[in-house]
C-alpha cells in the first residue's frame, strides 16, 4: 500500500537539512532503485523552485510499504529526524487516484 509522509521543518532548518541530505537522498535512492518510491521532495518555505535562504518549510514522500507500521518505522530513521530538521512527521494511508 502507499503512504504519504508529510514532514514539517523546525524554523531555520537549512543547514541542518545541507548536513544530512546525501544520506537523506540515498534512502530514497533505494527506494526509487526498489521501485517502491512515487514522489518526494521539499516545501520551499517561499513560492520560488529555489527558496535559497528561506530554505524549506517541510517535505513529502509517497512511497509503498507493507504496513502503516513500517512506513512509520523507515519514517522514524530518516536521516533528517537524526539532524533536528523536522518538528513533526506524519505518516498516513495514501490512496492514488490520478493520474
């Protein structure tokens, strides 16, 4: 089944994010290489592709999983819960509809 998990930056949070984001890219490089990976990527904190300062104000990844509980799990271990980048993370049941 997919879920969605939808992450919400802590204030100030793009050094934190610069420090950990290759191993933030790799888990999801294996995902996608599993063929388990819809989309991810960031909330720039401002209405631009390129926020430069203003950074990011969370993220969303849509990803398949067996369970609610091991999306939660591979969630949890995110590299950038490790660097103090989010605040909060939800994990939910995500049904695609379109395209």
């Amino acid at each position: 089944m997919l879920y969605a998990i939808i992450s919400e930056d802590v204030q100030d949070s793009l050094s934190k994010r610069q420090s950990a984001r290759a191993a933030h890219l790799a888990r999801l490089e294996d995902l996608k290489k599993q063929g388990r990976l819809i989309i991810a990527g960031p909330h720039p904190a401002i209405d631009s592709e390129d926020p430069g300062e203003a950074g990011f104000s969370g993220s969303l990844i849509i990803a398949e999983f067996q369970s609610l509980q091991e999306a939660q799990q591979w969630a949890d271990s995110d590299p950038y819960i490790q660097a103090g980048v989010y605040a909060k993370v939800l994990v939910k049941p995500y049904k695609k509809v379109l395209p």
